[in-house]
C-alpha cells in the first residue's frame, strides 16, 4: 500500500508540472465555441450539451497518454521498479487512480461554469455529474491500457487514438443514456466502469512486461 502510495503521488507530481489545468481549459474552450458552431438556439444547446462534455471528457483522458507509460519505459523507472519487486499490475493501477485525480475531479468542477455555457439544466446537471463520477475512472483506465498497447511504438499518439476511441465507445453510450434519468443507464455505466477499472490494471501489466522485454 505504501509502495503505492509513493507511485500515485510522483505520477500525480509529474501530471501537475506537466499541465494537470490542460483538460479544464479544452473543456471550457469547447464549451465556449460550441454555441457558436450550432448557432443561438438555446433549445438545441440544452439537448446537446451535456453530450459535448461526455466528449470533452473523453478527449481530455486522451490528451495526456503519450506521458503516462512511455517517459518511464524509456529512461528505465518500470526496469528499476520491477528489480525492486515492484509488479506491472500495481504500476498500472497507480498510474489510472493518479491518472484520474489528475482530470477527473477538474473536470467535474469545469462542468460547472460549462453548463452555464452550454445552457444545461440542472437536473441534466446533476445526473452529468453522476455520470461523470462514475465513468470518468474508466476512461482512465482505458487511457493508461492503450499507453501501455502504444509505449514504445512510433507515432504512438496516432495509434493511442484510435484505440482507445473505440473501446470508451460502451461508456460513451451508457453516459448518455444515463442524462435521460433512466435507473438502468446509471447501473450500467457503474457496471462497465467497474469491469474496466477491474481488467485494466492486468492488461496494461501484460502489455508493460512486453514493451520492457523487448
């Protein structure tokens, strides 16, 4: 646990000198030009807004994959880390809770000033908060999977892209469906972040062993 403890906090340091502020400012920057893009029509901005966050969000996971695991692979810390007993799963697992403190709870708050922006209701609100709480682990543990698929490979950025659109595409769907207010959409968005928050730390572990032995 301490071990752990000690991995969140230098993953959450280095997230901070890194522009930990990046995925707030893409979040009110989108909410910002997007009235302008769909034009003054407040009906169709309430409908659609709280949408455009659940996609601010998941482009705001990806913003940072290219630090997560490949800076460490590369100057030899997952090395130095595995000689000292350190295993891949408990890396992985302190990289997505450090990845998700680090926009997570900065994105919910930003939700706020955006919603003014984006004209959302307050019981839309709320249930995007809900939904936001629940699903934005899993796109953390998405994000730190497909850096783990992509760490060590040219162009990675592109490839991290275009994996890891495709497999946030469940949390995405249940997302959405939970701003309706349906019981159901909410069980299902906290069941399939549970299932990926639960598998991702021991396939992000598999895919590190891979790139350090090659």
């Amino acid at each position: 646990m301490r071990v752990m403890l000690k991995l969140i906090r230098r993953d959450m340091a280095l997230a901070m000198r890194q522009g930990a502020a990046l995925p707030v400012i893409f979040l009110l920057l989108v909410a910002t030009l997007y009235p302008f893009a769909v034009g003054p029509d407040g009906a169709l901005l309430a409908r659609t807004g709280a949408g455009v966050v659940w996609i601010a969000a998941l482009l705001a996971a990806l913003l940072p994959i290219d630090r997560l695991v490949a800076p460490d692979l590369a100057d030899g810390v997952i090395d130095q880390l595995l000689l000292r007993g350190v295993s891949t799963e408990l890396l992985a697992a302190a990289k997505t809770l450090a990845h998700w403190l680090s926009f997570g709870p900065l994105l919910m708050m930003a939700t706020l000033p955006a919603a003014a922006l984006l004209r959302i209701e307050g019981d839309v609100l709320l249930r995007l908060e809900i939904g936001l709480l629940l699903g934005t682990p899993a796109l953390a543990a998405t994000g730190v999977l497909v850096a783990s698929l992509t760490a060590g490979l040219a162009r990675s950025s592109a490839l991290a892209g275009l994996l890891l659109l495709p497999l946030a595409v469940p949390v995405l769907i249940f997302g959405a469906g939970a701003l309706g207010g349906d019981p159901a959409a909410f069980k299902l968005l906290a069941a399939v972040s549970l299932f990926i928050c639960a598998v991702s730390p021991y396939a992000a572990g598999a895919a590190m062993k891979v790139a350090v032995e090659t």
